[in-house]
C-alpha cells in the first residue's frame, strides 16, 4: 500500500475526527472526493435508510450499489424499491454475482450450508471488487455498536487501496431511532419480526433481547463478517480452495 494513500488516510481521519455525519457527508461527497469516485454501499437492511436519507439530501445521484446475492428475502427487494421511489435516488444498481462462476461454484445453490466464507466470496466479495474498481472510495453503514467485532473501526480505512468511509460510526441506536422518527422514515419489514441485522436468507435469524444486533447472522458459527469488511489481509479467499 502507497505511503501516500496511508498520509491520505491518516490526514482523512484527523480531519473527520468529531464531525457530524451530515457535516461529513456533504464535505466527503463535494471536496474530498472527484465527481465519480465514491459510491454507497448498502444492504437496504434495517438502519440502512438513516444513511440513504442523508445522502439522498447532498447527492440523490450518487451511485448506490446493492449487492443481490441470490438469497436475499423479498422483502428487502421490496423495501429497496420503497426507499428509492420515497428519497429519489436515480443511481442504484443491483450488482450480481457472476452467473458462470455461480453455476461452476455453486451450482445447487447451497454453497452457504457448506462453506460459507466460499459462498460470500462468490456472491458478495467478488462482485464488490469488481463494482467498487472504478472508485477510490464508499461509503458503508456500519456503526460501532453493532457488535464488538466493530467497536474499534474509524470514520476511514484503507482497505486494498480503496476508501472505506464510515460516517455513522459513532452514532448509537438512539441517534438512528430519533432520526427515523424525525423525518418519518419507513421501517425495514422484518425487523418488527425480531430481524435486527438482514443480510442473506438462509444465514439470518431473529435476534433476542440482550444479544448483540448481529447475533443473528451466520447463527451457530464463529462467523461474523461476510468478507467485504474484514481488515485488509482478512479477506476469504476469492475462489473456492
Ligand atoms: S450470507 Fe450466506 S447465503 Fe449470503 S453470500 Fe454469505 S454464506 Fe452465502
């Protein structure tokens, strides 16, 4: 990794420090950044609308990619398509895995039962590299409490060469809920239903009370990250071994 890349982080990272995300956001969008080269990642998951919503403010243009693995539940497509048409995002796409490499990976489809950490590297690692290669940076939803896996993770990484920016990682579940109630934002479907972290199908369960939000993700397994927010050097192997 380039010097200068790691004297950009850290310069990002002490600018950044104790700015609010709205703050951020505009100022990451408007002068950090070329016109073109940073996107959002997201899931349309349970908090995700908190950060489409402020965003959609700045730039309801910017390009948002959604990662449709195969396996995800309906009712995040059909939550997806609410949030667009509600906030006017005009850049959204659904980004896929590769259908030949599918059908030689994973041709039953049940990849996730065997080997996991294979499965998110064929439907989520690998079709993120390749949507995020004409950017220097995005941005991600991720918030420290959401477990202690991400407790310690900055407003900015550098992770393979790209910008990782995390504008809502101090904001806690108050900050969300009171932002949701201020500009009357719809909830994700599931999560009345005890879903507090969505992600695919088959690797989701309902969360009780008391455990962390992503308890409920890769359930019974020491899991706990698919791929695309693991430290640099983390990263599951690309290809299946
Ligand atoms: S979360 Fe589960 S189904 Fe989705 S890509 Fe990872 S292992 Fe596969």
């Amino acid at each position: 990794m380039s010097s200068a890349l790691n004297r950009r982080l850290e310069m990002l990272n002490q600018r950044y420090e104790g700015v609010g995300p709205l703050a951020a956001i505009s100022a990451i969008t408007e002068e950090e950044f070329e016109p073109g080269k940073v996107a959002l990642v997201s899931s349309f998951g349970t908090e995700s609308a908190v950060l489409l919503h402020m965003i959609s403010r700045f730039r309801a243009d910017l390009p948002v990619l959604f990662l449709d693995t195969g396996k995800l539940f309906g009712e995040t497509k059909r939550y997806r398509d609410q949030l667009v048409d509600m906030l006017g995002l005009t850049n959204v796409q659904s980004i896929t895995p590769d259908p030949a490499a599918v059908a030689a990976r994973d041709p039953k489809g049940v990849l996730w039962s065997q080997n996991p950490d294979a499965c998110c590297a064929l439907r989520k690692v690998e079709p993120l590299a390749r949507a995020t290669a004409p950017y220097e940076g995005w941005f991600t939803g991720r918030k420290a409490f959401q477990a202690a896996s991400r407790a310690a993770v900055p407003v900015f990484e550098l992770v393979e060469g790209k910008f990782k920016i995390n504008p809502l990682v101090t904001w806690t579940k108050t900050d969300l809920n009171n932002y949701f109630e201020q500009y009357k934002l719809p909830r994700h479907p599931l999560e009345a239903d005890g879903y507090l972290s969505i992600g695919c199908m088959p690797c989701t369960s309902r969360v009780e009370a008391g455990e962390d939000a992503r308890a409920g993700r890769w359930r019974g397994s020491d899991k706990v990250e698919c791929g695309i927010h693991l430290p640099a050097g983390q990263t599951p192997a690309l290809v299946e071994s």
